[in-house]
C-alpha cells in the first residue's frame, strides 16, 4: 500500500526523487551517502513521542466515556481519536518519504544536499567556505546509533526559531547518519587541504603568496634587458675588432 | 542538458528578467494571504515588473521595488552557500529558485534568484565562480602560469653572462 501511495503523491508533487547530480566540474571522487534506515525508526519514534501525551489522554477519555451515562459521551474523544491517528499515519507517511528522499553528495571539493518532497531543497557548499564541522545526537539518536554531521558556513545567523533546533547557521546538515566519524575523517582531511584562507571570499592564496611586478616595473626590466642586449653586442665588437 | 559550460554560462550571462511566469506563482502566493491578498498581490505585481538581474563578470546584481527600491550586489567569490529550492507550485510551473547566502550575517539570503526554469544553469554558474571550486594548485611547471619577469631576468642573465665571456675573452 506504501509504494503505490509514494509514487502517486510524488506524481502529484512533480517530484522525481532521483539523487541530485554532482557539482560540475572535474572531480576525484564523488560519493552518495543516504540516511541510514535508523532515522527512519527514529522519525517513527520521535513521532510516537509527540503524539504519546494526546492519544493517551484521548484513549483515557474514550474508556472514561464509556462509564457515562450519556449515550453520545463516547462519540467526541472518539472522533478526536479517529482525527488523530489519521494525522498520525499522515506524518508516519511524510517520515518515510522524508527518508527516502535523503541525499548528500560528497565530493573532494564540494558538499550537496537534497531532502524534501513538498519543498525540493538543495544546498551545495565548497569545502574552502566551510567554518566548522560539528557533529550532533540526541540521545534518542544515541539509541539508534545514528547522528548528524554539519558542516557551518560563514553565511550568517539562522532565525530564533532554527536555533532552537541545534542550527546555528548556514550550511548543510547531513543527518542520520551511522558512521559520521569516518564521514567526519573524510570532510576533515579535505578541510586540512583547503585550509588556507578565512572562508570570507579572500581571494585564492592556495597558490602560494604571489606578488605580480606592475607593468611598470615590467617595462623598466624589459629595458635593462635591451640595454645588456646592446652592451653585449657593443663588448663582442670590440673583441671582432681588436683581437 | 549536457549543454556545454560556455553555452551555459551564455544562457546564465543573458539572464535579465525573470519568467512571466513567476507573476503566476506570486499571485499564488499572495492567495495564501487570504484578506491581505489585494495588497500582497500589488506589491507582488510590482516587484516581478521592476525585477531586474544582471549577471557580470566578477559578480551578480539584482533589482527591484518602486515605492522602496531595492538593489543588491554581491561577487561570487563571496558566495557561502548556494541553496536551491523547490516548491510544489514551482515544480508545477517549471521554475526555481536560487537563494544565495554571503557571510553578512543575515538569516535569509542576501539575493535571491527567483522565477527562472533555468535555475540548475544558474546554481552551476555560480558554482563555478564561488571559491573552492577550483582544483588544488599542484606546484609544476607546467601549471605555472607565463611569468614574464622571469623570462625577462633569465634573458638579462644570459646577456650579461655573454658580455663577460666577450670581455674575457679579450684580454
């Protein structure tokens, strides 16, 4: 019942649900990760959760119901009952595709990441703009063995409302992951080499510091070489002349 | 698709007004404000009119507004992040938009590609420019960029050391 539901909403949506191509351009090596399927569990569970409290106290109301005298008593936390667990599997969908729909694409120098079905959101960063790789688990994911790398741009503050969910700032979040350390090894060694720079827009300096003569030194060294050209020719003539 | 990288940067470089197209997506947009609709529409309708973007060399410029203009600039050397995002409604009407972040500490994008169809075009385009993209530096020679004052300072050496040969070789 799953799959056909996916795919008919996905229809709907115009979502194609492929993994996002590579940043252009030459790479080494370019790599797709995919959320583990613990995250999946995880969404389920931290779902259960948030609904825990409510369904609780609506089971609690229809059993209550049930003693009363009231012949319709039953009928309203039995119908917010209904109304609940509807939005329950409506969410418990949305978690499935949520995860199935997770794709983060490493390369040797860039970091893409495509999640979502309603808004199809992509972010792509380069490794030289990264400030810091953080690693994040709340114990529930702790429990599953799973976590979230995220890697932090200098490109500004994330609203109050973001910041309460552990995102401090722009960037990408890998989440739901098992092996972030080894995942974490990886962005590091490719952080070390593009290490130079403030990750500001300062300009390329991974060359090396390299400082061009103006053109007007340029002109002037062109002279002098002129000036070597003719003093040699002015020191062999002699030497022809006078032998 | 595979279109090559000079043919897109072309396509990208032309890019000037969005998408008539986007006028729809706004007015959907503005439905979403119910009561406010009449007013969120106006103000949509004037941006998508005065909307301008233009494409440089070093960097990216856009404009807008008519009561309270706007106009932003930004190099692409300063890009942070390059966010592309889809809504339902502008998968249904074939468009994109390209939100790009610099470092100035806002929380929402400092400019904002939206209403094109190209906007995979214009996330690659950006790509190449921002920094990192180009592969590590290897120290050989032949990567070495044409170093004039080298060659220049090679050719003085030789001379000067053809003169004193000459002068030698006189006594």
């Amino acid at each position: 019942m799953y799959s056909p539901t996916k795919s008919l909403v996905l229809r709907l949506f115009k979502v194609d649900g492929a993994p996002p191509e590579p940043p252009r351009g030459a790479h080494d090596r370019v790599r797709v990760l995919r959320a583990s399927p613990k995250y999946f569990t995880y969404s389920v569970l931290a779902l259960l959760c948030a609904f825990a409290v409510l369904g609780g106290l609506l089971v609690v109301g229809c059993i209550a119901a049930l003693f009363s005298s009231e012949p319709w008593a039953a009928a309203i936390p039995s119908g917010l009952l209904a109304l609940v667990l509807a939005l329950f599997s409506v969410l418990f969908f949305c978690a499935r595709v949520d995860y199935e729909l997770r794709y983060y694409v490493l390369t040797d120098k860039s970091v893409r990441v495509r999640h979502g079905a309603w808004i199809v959101d992509e972010k792509t960063i380069t490794y030289s703009n990264v400030q810091n790789v953080r690693i994040v688990q709340g114990p529930l994911q702790r429990m599953f063995g799973i976590s979230d790398v995220r890697l932090d741009t200098a490109g500004g503050g994330a609203s109050v409302e973001a910041q309460k969910h552990g995102n401090t700032g722009h960037g990408v979040a890998l989440a739901g992951i098992e092996n972030a350390a080894e995942v974490r090894d990886e962005i590091l060694g490719h952080l070390r080499r593009r290490a130079g720079g403030a990750g500001l827009g300062d300009a390329d300096d991974e060359r090396g510091p390299r400082r061009e003569l103006s053109s007007r030194a340029l002109a002037t060294l062109r002279e002098v070489v002129d000036e070597a050209r003719a003093l040699r020719r002015a020191a062999e003539e002699r030497h022809g002349g006078a032998p | 698709m595979e279109a090559s990288t000079a043919e897109q940067d072309a396509v990208v470089l032309a890019l000037e007004r969005p998408h008539p197209r986007l006028l729809v997506q706004y007015t959907i947009r503005s439905l979403a404000g119910v009561f406010m609709f009449p007013v969120l529409w106006l103000v949509h309708y004037f941006k998508y009119h005065t909307l301008r973007y233009r494409f440089g060399e070093d960097g990216i410029s856009a404009s807008w507004g008519i009561l309270f203009r706007q106009e932003v600039h930004l190099t692409y050397k300063r890009i942070q992040d390059i966010h592309v995002s889809r809504s339902i409604v502008e998968r249904y009407l074939g468009l994109g938009t390209v939100e790009i972040q610099t470092a100035a500490g806002s929380s929402r994008a400092e400019l904002t590609v939206e209403g094109r169809p190209e906007y995979e075009a214009v996330r690659d385009f950006l790509y190449r420019r921002m920094r990192g993209h180009e592969p590590l530096a290897t120290h050989s020679a032949e990567t070495e960029p044409r170093d004039e004052a080298r060659e220049l300072l090679v050719a003085l050496r030789d001379e000067l050391a053809a003169t004193r040969r000459a002068l030698e070789s006189q006594r």
